[in-house]
C-alpha cells in the first residue's frame, strides 16, 4: 500500500471518529424541548409515591445522584444553595437516587444541610426514563413540563449557566 492511500485510510478513520464523537455528544441532551417523562418515586418517609406532576408550575431540578458518587456529593450544596435561592420564587430541587430509602435516609441524616426533597427509585424506573446512566444526571424543567437542560456530570461553568438559566426561569 502506498503512502497516500494509507493516509487516507487513517483521515477516513478520523471523519469516522469525529462523527461518531459528534453523535455521541448530542446525545447528550435528548430530552431538551420535549415534555419531560411522568415518573412516580418513593419519598423517604411513609405516604403516596411522588410525581412529577406534583411540581406542575413549579421550575425543577431533577438531580439522578447517589450516595456512593464523589461528583453526586461534590455537586449537592451548590443544589442546595439554588435551592434556598430560587425556591421562594417557585423552585424546587429533587434529589433522585436508586438506592433504597434506608440508604438514603442514613445519607440525609448525616447531610441534614442539605436543603432539599431525597426520594427513592428503587426500581430505577425514573433513571431509565431519563436515560440517567452518568451519575450526576441534572435536568431542569419549565413549569409547563419541558425539558429546559439535561446534564450528565457538570463542569464550573455549566453551574454557572445553570444558575442563569434558573434565575430568568423564575423571574418571568
């Protein structure tokens, strides 16, 4: 084979990667502009399973997290912080996880700072439907149920877009 077509063969393999890449980055945010997912979790305490639609007209914050998760445990007090900030003005953070409410229940207990709802998908019906497979998974949604943002993981500047969008969210 000569040179040239042994170059060509490695930039093909290049466009193959890149695309493939580009793919797979925009995946990311499958749920941006549509309505988000009806789920129904356990709260951690004894009642009636939570739903989604129990936020209507409420911005949301689905935070997908569990007690094992440095970035999950990392990510929390900023939550948090969005969470005393904007909840007056009709926000709220919902914090997601898998495991089971004893697990969760010990975690908050020795968290209690953290200022806001922990609710049990057991059954990881509400992980599924969000395609929460990246711990942390952040999704924010509009009062209408639309998904606004959709977050595998989280960098500085992604809080800081998100505390942007949650403030003109809650201000109009």
């Amino acid at each position: 084979m000569t040179r040239k077509i042994k170059w060509a063969r490695i930039c093909q393999g290049a466009v193959v990667i890149a695309i493939i890449a580009a793919q797979f980055a925009c995946s990311n945010d499958p749920f941006v502009g549509q309505p988000a997912p009806e789920f129904a979790v356990e709260p951690l305490q004894a009642g009636p399973d939570v739903r989604l639609a129990d936020y209507r007209g409420k911005v949301v914050l689905v935070d997908f997290w569990a007690t094992w998760c440095a970035p999950c445990r990392q990510l929390m007090p900023f939550l948090s912080e969005l969470n005393k900030k904007y909840g007056p003005k009709g926000f709220v953070v919902v914090g997601i996880s898998s495991e089971g409410r004893e697990t969760i229940s010990k975690f908050q207990k020795a968290y209690p700072s953290l200022g806001y709802e922990f609710l049990s998908d057991t059954f990881s019906d509400a992980s599924r439907k969000f395609k929460a497979d990246a711990l942390p998974t952040t999704v924010l949604i509009d009062k209408d149920g639309t998904v606004v943002d959709y977050e595998q993981g989280y960098s500085q500047q992604s809080l800081k877009e998100l505390d942007a969008k949650i403030a003109s969210m809650v201000s109009g």
